[in-house]
C-alpha cells in the first residue's frame, strides 16, 4: 500500500480548502481554516500521518509568501510535514528546515541555483531535499515562470544535483487518473521513490493508483477531496467533531 498525505493550500495566508462537516459546524471549520496550524491539530486528532503544505501565495507573489505561517503549522504538532513553497534563496529554504520541517519541495528553484541546491542536499541530505516535477503535453512545466524542459534531460539533471525523490503532478486538464506509462517508466528508472500529487475523488480511485506502487511510488498527495466525505472513516470523524462543542473547544493536539 501507499501513505496518503493531505495538502493544505494556502492562499492569503488561509487553508484555501474548507472542511465540509455536519450541519451546524461551519463556523467551527471556518475558524480551523482561517488558522491553519489549528488545522494541523485536527488532522493529526484524525490520524493522518504526514501533512502537505502547498504555499500558493508564494507562487503568485513571493514577498506574500506563507514561510513563517508553515513554521507555525510545524511547531503546532509532532506530525512529519512536507513543503511545496516557492522558495528563492537558501536562507529560506534553511528557516523551513530548521523549524522542523521533514521535507522542503524544491520548485524552479532548483534549475535556477543548482550550486546552492547541491550545498542543502549535503547539508540536510536527499531524503530531505526533494523535487516537484509538474508535468504538461509530456514536459516539465513550472506554470508562474513559464519555464520548460524535456522530461529526460530534467529527470538527468535532478540526478546531477543528487535528488533521490520527487514529486510528481500532471498539469494536463484531460489527463487520466493513471499517468502515462513513459513518464512513470522513467520514475521508476530514475528514483527509488517519488510521491504523486493527485486529487483521488473517492475509494475506488486510490484502489486504481496502487499499480503504481509497481513504479516506486509510494505516497499519494491529495487535496480538496480530504476535506469532504469521499473516503471511509471520514463521515466518522465528522460526527465525532460534531459533538464537540465547536464554537466553545480548542483543538488540541496533546
């Protein structure tokens, strides 16, 4: 089987994704939202095992990113956090991994200052220095610098800076739940793991993903699809929330 992470987008400083709980908990999820590290707690009060921070402020303007909201989601719980943030100067990918952050997710970044990016894969090593990999019409594509590669000649570039992961996301609007059987093929030849970053609507969909646990993959990132009742276990925990007294408790994660 494979780890499922969560994602929790942020955008104006805020999840960008709302939980979509019983009836009469709005305000109680609207609050976890508009404080993300409270968000934190709840998942790890749900038993997820590892949490995904996409900072989409930074992609849009890097001055407004959210570094210093995800060193607080960090410090909020003990739970191993992943980083997907436009980060553009090593000082800033240093502060998220000295806040504990378990893995930062190096965007263009990495084609841009590859000495820099060879200096934190020795100082904080691969296993912590990882790669996003947006794929479009079968190349690589970082969307807000309209950069673009061939797919092989930027899988051999990764491999030159000593990536040992990444992760994978299909920018194609009409793609299909299962990636193309050539850039899967290269995933594997290339990486002994590398994690997929796509919104599974419902069971039946991740029993379809494992095929590519036969192709290194071994984590699923997802998003929207967390924060609503399309899985087992989930309509549970929103009861269970729901006796709450929402708007009087706390979430905590002690």
């Amino acid at each position: 089987m494979y780890l499922v992470i969560p994602s929790i987008e942020l955008l104006e400083h805020k999840s960008r994704c709302r939980v979509n709980g019983e009836h009469g908990t709005q305000d109680f999820y609207g609050k976890l939202s508009d404080i993300p590290e409270d968000l934190c707690k709840l998942f790890r009060l749900e038993n997820v095992k590892s949490i995904q921070v996409t900072d989409i402020d930074s992609f849009i303007d890097y001055e407004n990113n959210n570094i210093d909201n995800i060193c607080l989601m960090t410090e909020a719980t003990f739970l191993p956090f992943q980083a997907l943030s436009n980060c553009q100067t090593k000082e800033d990918c240093r502060k998220l991994l000295e806040y504990g952050v378990h893995r930062i997710i190096l965007a263009d970044y990495a084609a841009n200052k590859p000495a820099e990016v060879k200096e934190l894969i020795k100082e904080y090593s691969d296993r912590r220095i990882i790669f996003f990999l947006p794929i479009k019409s079968g190349k690589v594509y970082f969307e807000y610098s309209s950069q673009e590669y061939g797919l092989i000649e930027y899988l051999e570039y990764l491999k030159s800076l000593g990536a040992t992961r990444v992760v994978l996301s299909i920018l194609d609007s009409d793609s299909e739940i299962i990636p193309d059987k050539n850039t899967i093929t290269l995933l594997r030849d290339y990486f002994p793991k590398w994690t997929y970053q796509y919104n599974a609507i419902n069971y039946s969909e991740l029993e379809q993903i494992k095929i590519l646990t036969e192709y290194n993959m071994d984590s699923l990132v997802i998003a929207e699809s967390f924060y609503g009742y399309n899985f087992p276990c989930q309509k549970i925990w929103r009861i269970a929330e729901a006796r709450l007294d929402a708007p009087k408790n706390k979430i905590t994660a002690d």
